[in-house]
C-alpha cells in the first residue's frame, strides 16, 4: 500500500487488490471513492492527478 498526494493536500492510497488478476484499488482518503483498476488504467491516474508519493 502507497499513499499518494496531489497538488491541493489530497490523499489517495494506492494497493494491489488481487495480484493475480491485477487489479488495483485507489480510495481517495477524503470522501471514500474508490477508483478500480488495473495497473495501467493506475499509472495513468497518477499521471493525470500529478500525484506524488507520500514518504513516511
């Protein structure tokens, strides 16, 4: 599990739900919304939010 944050403040935890059939979860930490995936349809929401890794 990552937690990811965008320009404005907001958190997002990125995880690999089920290894097998690659899907991912991203669940915006503010209002619950979960976004399901796959590890390109992932890294493209990254890209597109600007998010950057949040290092603890």
């Amino acid at each position: 599990m990552k937690v990811y944050r965008d320009a404005d403040g907001c958190e997002y935890i990125i995880y690999e739900y089920n290894s097998i059939l690659s899907i991912w979860h991203v669940t915006d930490k503010l209002s619950g919304e979960t976004l399901v995936g796959d590890r390109q349809q992932v890294d493209q929401f990254i890209a597109d939010k600007g998010l950057t890794e949040v290092v603890s």
